[in-house]
C-alpha cells in the first residue's frame, strides 16, 4: 500500500508545455540488455528508453489470434508493483469478461516518471508484435501515482489511448500546465471525499501542488471541451460500507470526448471494491473494476 512517499508525489521531471513522444524521443537509445528469464505468454519484458521493464500478462480465454483484441494497461501507485496491483484492484476477472488483454507495468523501484509515456508507446508496438492487439481500442487506467501518471499519458497519447480511467488521483498542476486544450479523450475518475493523499480540496505537498476535484473536472471540461452542466445521479445504496456514490457526466464534449465521475462520500485514498484503504478509512463497495472496464470498452479511437 501508498506510503508516505506517495503523499509527496512522484517525481516526474517534465517541463510544461507540448508532451509527446517527440519530446521522449532524445530519451530513446537502444542497448544490448538482456532481459529476465520470463516464463509467460512474452516473457512478460521489453526494453523501452534503454532499459529493461517488465510487467503482468493476462491473456482472456476468449482471445483467438488473429482477431482483433482490446488492450488495457493498469498502472499501480506509490511505491508498487504490477502484480501488486492486480492483487489490490481485482481488476483482472472484469477484464477477463471483456475480453481485454490485460497489462500491469512495473514502475521503476516502483514508481513513475515522464518514461511511462514512452513505454506505453514501446508496449503496444511489443504486443502487437506478438499478439493481436486493437490499435483503436487501447486504454489506461491507474490509482495513486497511477492515476496521475494515466492523465499525462492521456494528455500526451491521444492518438494511441482511445479512453482513460484515474482512480484516487486528482490532476496536478505540472500535467494541467503541459496538457494542450486540443487533446480529446473520453475520461473516467473515481475519488473519495475523505482521500489525505490527494486531498478533495487539493494540497500543496512541496513543490507537488495537487487541485482539488472540482479545479480537475473543470480542467478536464476545458480539455474536452464539453458544455453545460453535468447530469448528476446518486447510486443505490446497496452496500452497508459507509459510503454513497454519486456520479457526474458529461457528453455534450468534442469529438468523441466525454466524462465520467463517481464521487465517493466518506471515501478515503481506495481503488473501488479493492483489498484495503490507505489509511485505513471508509472503502467503497457500491461500484468496482465493472464500471472502469464498461467505460472504456465502448470507446474506440476516433468513434
């Protein structure tokens, strides 16, 4: 689970402006680096920005090759782990039942930085060589330090990620600043009321300064740009966890581009129906992994 070093941030050493990978490209280089000796479907390794990364590989019972397959990268918090994450989200059966390939990267000594958005690139073209990936219909999602690190890649991928999902991640100023006004992808983000680590109101953790929830939708809309007022609902209160969920959307966006929010009351730093909350606090079970893979299957690349 987070860690006080999630509290500060992760350090991400980008400048503001246009991210892309024409500003990772100068970080590329190849190497002769050889990889662990994996037992999976790939041997679950690639080199990306000179450097070996590894990740988690599962693979549904429905794939066939040859047949177009949707991709989905989850990306784990502050410090962690891929497997670790799966282990937290019980993301994976969800998947599975949609048929997404499903990947948890490994950050490096278990964090993320600027690099994530070149390995999300070097990622796909890896499957695809190997596998049967749907190029239109890849998706992020990630909690924490993850969901910061899947808004940069939303930000700087837009033409590769056809939809985004942040989990206990508020945007910070930093990604908001290099984030252009022109990039368009449908967006998903859950956060508790309660959450310390990216505070509802927004904080300022040293030079790390996080908005609060309603300064990241408002960002959001502008990036988007959708009109009006969000339909609101409030969830049925089925599960006795101390918590109510509310949701915002909006579809009147550009393009293909829309949002959805889940409002958590008494929600604390948690990934939805997960294994635990740091710190210990009120947990959501009223919704889960269902309603990040129902949001991002039906958005493809340009439709």
């Amino acid at each position: 689970m987070e860690s006080d070093l999630e509290r500060r941030g992760p350090r991400i050493p980008w400048r503001a402006g246009v991210i892309g990978l024409s500003v990772l490209a100068g970080l590329a280089c190849g190497d002769n680096a050889t990889g662990p000796e994996g037992d999976g479907e790939l041997g679950e390794w690639l080199r990306s920005n000179g450097v070996v990364r590894t990740y988690e590989l599962r693979i549904p019972d429905s794939y066939v090759q040859g047949q177009p397959t949707p991709v989905l990268l989850a990306f784990h918090g502050n410090p962690g782990t891929g497997e670790g994450f799966e282990s937290y989200t019980g993301l994976t059966p969800y998947a599975m039942d949609a048929g997404f390939i499903t990947v948890y990267p490994d950050g490096i000594q278990g964090t993320w930085g600027i690099e994530a958005v070149l390995l999300v690139h070097d990622l796909i073209l890896h499957l695809a060589d190997s596998l049967s990936v749907d190029k239109d219909r890849v998706y992020v999602t990630g909690f924490s330090a993850g969901g910061s690190i899947t808004q940069l890649i939303a930000c700087a991928l837009p033409d590769e990620v056809a939809a985004a999902a942040v989990v206990g991640a508020t945007i910070e100023k930093e990604i908001s600043d290099a984030c252009l006004s022109s990039r368009l992808i449908p967006i998903m983000l859950v956060h508790g009321t309660d959450d310390p680590v990216f505070p509802w109101d927004g904080a300022i953790f040293g030079n790390v300064i996080r908005f609060s929830m309603e300064a990241t939708l408002n960002r959001w809309k502008v990036l988007n740009q959708c009109q009006g007022d969000p339909v609101v609902d409030t969830l049925p209160d089925l599960v006795d966890d101390g918590t109510r969920v509310w949701s915002e959307s909006w579809t009147d966006c550009g393009g293909s581009a829309e949002i959805l929010f889940y409002g958590v009351e008494n929600g604390r730093h948690t990934w939805p129906s997960g294994t635990s909350s740091f710190p210990p606090g009120y947990m959501t079970r009223e919704i889960s992994g269902q309603e990040i893979v129902d949001f991002l299957g039906r958005h493809t690349l340009g439709g």
